[in-house]
C-alpha cells in the first residue's frame, strides 16, 4: 500500500464522517421539529398553570363544603322551626 493510497482512503473516510454528520444533524433538526409539532397540537398546559388550576379548584372545594355546610345548618333549622 502506498502513502497516497492511505491519504485518499483517509480523505474518503473523513468526508464519509463529515457527510454523516451533517446528515445527523439535519435528522436531529427535524426530530425536533417533529416533536415540537406534536406537542403544539396536543394543547398541553405548563406545569406552572396546572398547579395554579389545581390550587383554584381546592379552594373552590373548600368554599363548596363550606357552603354545602351552611345549607344542612339553615335546613336543620328550618326543619326545626
């Protein structure tokens, strides 16, 4: 084997790795943009507002029971009276 052959071959080589990652990143590009896609239509809340949902409907619970509790009151004394 000759030293030019061996120059060429590692020429090839390299250019082959540079072409793969080129590739790579362009399917890596599109990967993500895919992804992106899916989770756009997919109407999916961040966690900062399902944990301000989630605080909102416990106090509403609460406020619920609450008022459930004055009626039984008011009723019970209604019932009485």
């Amino acid at each position: 084997m000759s030293a030019k052959w061996i120059d060429e071959a590692a020429e090839r080589i390299v250019a082959a790795l540079k072409l793969i990652g080129e590739i790579r990143a362009g399917a890596e590009a599109e990967a993500r943009a895919a992804i992106a896609r899916a989770l756009d239509a997919l109407d999916l809340v961040t966690r900062e507002e399902f944990e301000v949902t989630r605080a909102l409907l416990e106090k509403t619970r609460k406020e619920l029971a609450e008022l459930e509790r004055r009626v039984a009151a008011l009723e019970d004394t209604h019932a009485e009276g």
